[in-house]
C-alpha cells in the first residue's frame, strides 16, 4: 500500500513494505504519477500534519514503576472507546500515517483491538508498546494488526527490578516470544538510566535469542513520576559521551537487528560528529514535537510530545490548530528562531532542534533552552572549546 | 567539572556484516534485482520502519553506522523500491509534470 500526502518539499510517500516513510521532490512526485503539491507555491514551513501521533489509550496499569512518564496507576484516566475511535477519526482526516498506542498498559483496554482495527479501515498504522504484561498467547495473534509491538524491557534481573520496581524482565521476554512466534513484528524499547546502563549489551543479546528484531533506545525523561530523583536516574555526561561508541560496537554484535535511538538521544549521537547531512537523509532527528509528532492523552488533551503535561486543548481541535496555535509554532520552531548558544551555531541544529525540552524544563526550568545534558552544552556553559567523542572508525566521518 | 575520558574507540563493523542488516535486507528483498531508480526527481530523505514506541520518536541508527555506501545503498533502493509502485505505465510522466531539474 502506498499514501502519498503532498508536503512543501513535495510529498510524503508512506509504504508498508517494507515500512518507510520517504520525502520525495516535486518531480518525483510528478513522475509518481500524482497531482502537483498544493504547498509549492504557498510554503507551510512546516510538516501538514504529523507523521506519527503516539495516542495514550489508558493511563491505568498495575506495575507502578517508580519512572513512569505517564504517572499510571490502576485507577488511572481512560478514555472510552467512542472518544478513541472519534480521535483515530480524525487523525486519519488530518493526514497522519502512523498510530503509536501507549498507556498506562494499553492491553488493559477493552476496546484496544477494535481501535487498532479502525485505524487500519482508516488507513492509518497502528503500533503498539506494552510491558507485556497479560500478553496471552491468543493476544499475541490479536497483535497482527499493528505493524509492530515493542515491549518495555529495561535490562534482565536486578536491573529490571532497579528501573521498574518489580520482577518484570522474564514476562516481558516471555511476551516477545510470543509476538515472534505470533509473527509479529516485534522489539524492545531500554530505558537508559544509570540503572540500566551497564546491561545493555546481554539484554540485547536476550531480546535477539527471542525473535526480537529491533531495540530501540530511550533516554530517560523527567515526566510524571520520573522527575522525581532525575538526576539521580538520568545518564551522566560520561555515559552520554560514551552512547555513540557503544551503539557502533552493539550493532557489530548484531547486525541483523535494527538498532534505533529515540529523538532525545540525538544530541548524544552528535557529540561524536556524524555528518549532518546523512543523518538527515536517512530521517535521524530529534525534536520534533509539533511537527513529525504529536500526542494525546488519556483525557483527550492534544499535547506537542507524550511527555508534555501541557496541553494545547482537546485532541478534537488538533487538526484545526495544527498550523496556527501559537505554542505548536513555538515549539516546532524554537531551534529556527530562538535557540540561543551554543545551539544558534551547532551545525546540528536542523537535526537536533535543540534536545529535549522536557530536559530543560527539569534542569532549567526553562522548555525553551539549550539541552542541559548535550555534551556540546555542557561544554559551552563550562567555557571550554568541545572536543568531539571519538567513534573510533565512525564509517561516515567528514 | 571535566568530564572522564572517553572509552576506548570501538572496532569498525565488519564489512561482511553489512549484508546482514535488517533495514538494507528488507529493501532489497522489496526490489527486484534490476529495477532501474526514477528517471526524474529525488528521494529527499527515507524514514525507515515503524514506531511503536509510545514517548518518543525513533530513528533507525545502524545502517548509519555501515559506511557512506550502505547509506548511499539505503537512499537508492528506496528511489527503485518507489519505480516498482509507480501508478501508471512507466516512461510515461503525466503530460503536466516539471522537467526533470525542476526545484
């Protein structure tokens, strides 16, 4: 299946198989057979919708982690599932590609398979992160709808229990295989922390044993619960220096599994000097919430990203405000107009936009400042000349 | 405060190993052997895979860390992979497209 939504530059393509999303130029767009983009001539200056929308289904889940971003509890906001089917609705209206489904634990959800569904009628992809747990055999199949299910996993044993709070490591390795033997597109998102740092390497090993076929990396983020004793959990400048190098030697270890780094983790990548243009090229970036992304919560509330407790008002009027309400303009062009030193002369900001703000919030009280973790910064604020990490042989080095 | 030094410098990826990579297999598996790219017009950039995770966005970094050429290999076999879905039949661009160098 092909969709194809017509963009300044000239269009997104969306295939399934094998999934991607790829900028075409207007001639290419031509050639592609389809109608002139709409924005050649009256620039947006910005994505017409998002790509991915990350929709909270519930906000109830039994594990309590002392991290979560989301704050669940077992009593936790859930919509129903006529407000979930009206936002999928209109999702789909607005032009967006993909679903990303989170909770709370979303298989509480009594409605979540049909949500799913109507998002495939739709048009739209919809994806799935769990912990795994209830992830039943027969749920497992159910799982064929999404294009892919990622389960928590934050390390085996001790540092499963140090990160979550409880013994969870061997449910959710037991609920990846499941998935893999359901056929399921199937993989793992690992919270970094400091608790989970050191285990990175045999927990990938475990969810390759599994069938997994991607771990994705996420920074941790003080939201909700977690930004109780932040910097007693987030990685420290070392770690973070030490990220790019690590992720080269994992991905020598297991190169038929994908490796991936959410958007937070960016500026950590870039402290080891990559070419700014290939990570473009190859959709590598970081912040870009009120662009690629928006989210909604399990009341309703349309936000920029899932870590964002401020919402810009009911998800219904997502689309409406998408290119005019002023905190989306913001938030989507702090790094182009506002971003101060040293990200004002960073040759990655077009692709960090400045870190994660959900970062400068806790650090700096501030969401509309230089990432205070960036080594880059860091060394800014130290007033020192930044010395890049060295990859070792970063392949793509200038 | 200074930070620590850095870790040791990692070891290349064996060349071999590119062959292997999940996200370069899956678009050649996608694309005939042969499919010739689009005769006009550019592939810009190439998001690959899905998302599931919930939070946040994420970008597939490991063909990033092949070389130049599996990255070059990446963009070219999404242009072929978008020849073989073309709608309608080839060599045939809709009378009102742009020429080929057109912004």
């Amino acid at each position: 299946m092909m969709r194809v939504r017509p963009e300044d530059f000239g269009a997104i393509v969306a295939l399934d198989d094998p999934p991607a999303l790829i900028h075409v130029d207007h001639a290419l767009l031509a050639w592609l057979g389809h109608a002139p983009s709409p924005y050649a001539d009256a620039p947006l200056g910005h994505l017409s919708a998002p790509t991915e929308v990350h929709l909270m289904v519930t906000n109830r889940c039994p594990a309590a982690c002392p991290g979560c971003y989301t704050g669940a509890t077992p009593d936790g906001d859930e919509p129903s599932e006529a407000a979930l089917l009206d936002t999928v609705d209109r999702l789909a209206d607005q032009g967006v590609f993909h679903l990303a489904l989170g909770g709370g634990e979303s298989l509480l959800h009594p409605a979540l398979f049909r949500v799913a569904a109507r998002a495939r009628a739709r048009g739209l992809v919809p994806n799935l992160t769990t912990s795994g747990l209830g992830l039943t055999p027969a749920l497992a199949e159910a799982c064929r709808v999404f294009g892919q299910v990622n389960v928590s996993l934050d390390g085996l044993d001790a540092a499963y229990r140090a990160s979550r709070g409880y013994d969870g490591a061997d449910t959710a390795l037991r609920a990846l295989r499941r998935l893999h033997a359901a056929g399921v597109p199937c993989g793992v998102n690992y919270v970094l922390s400091q608790a989970t740092w050191a285990g990175l390497e045999a927990t990938t090993a475990e969810v390759a044993a599994a069938g997994g076929q991607q771990i994705e990396l996420l920074r941790y983020k003080p939201a909700g619960r977690g930004r109780d004793g932040y910097t007693d959990r987030a990685l420290t400048e070392a770690q973070a220096r030490a990220l790019t190098p690590r992720l080269i030697a994992l991905a020598a270890a297991h190169p038929s599994l994908e490796i991936k780094i959410d958007c937070s983790l960016v500026p950590f990548l870039c402290a080891a000097d990559p070419t700014p243009a290939l990570l473009s090229q190859l959709g590598v970036y970081g912040c870009e919430a009120a662009n690629a992304l928006a989210s909604v919560d399990a009341r309703g509330q349309a936000t920029p990203c899932s870590f964002v407790d401020v919402p810009i008002g009911d998800a219904a009027t997502l689309g409406a405000q998408w290119a005019t309400h002023p905190t989306l303009q913001r938030w989507r062009h702090y790094a182009r107009d506002e971003a101060p030193a040293p990200c004002s002369g960073c040759a990655y900001r077009a692709v960090c936009k400045g870190g994660c703000k959900v970062v400068s919030r806790q650090i700096d009280g501030d969401w509309f400042a230089p990432d205070p973790e960036c080594p880059r910064v860091l060394a800014h604020r130290r007033g020192e000349a930044y010395v890049p990490v060295s990859p070792g042989a970063w392949p793509v080095s200038p | 405060m200074a930070p620590t030094p850095d870790p040791p410098a990692s070891p290349a990826p064996p060349a071999a190993a590119l062959e292997q990579d999940h996200v370069l297999a899956a678009l050649r598996a996608a694309v005939p052997d042969g499919t010739p790219p689009p005769p006009q017009g550019r592939v810009l950039a190439v998001k690959l895979g899905y998302n599931p995770n919930s939070s946040s966005v994420g970008s597939v970094v490991s063909v990033l860390f092949w070389s130049a050429t599996a990255a070059a290999a990446a963009l070219n076999l999404t242009a072929a992979l978008l020849a073989k879905h073309r709608a309608g039949p080839p060599d045939a661009p809709p009378a009102d497209a742009p020429p080929p160098d057109a912004p």
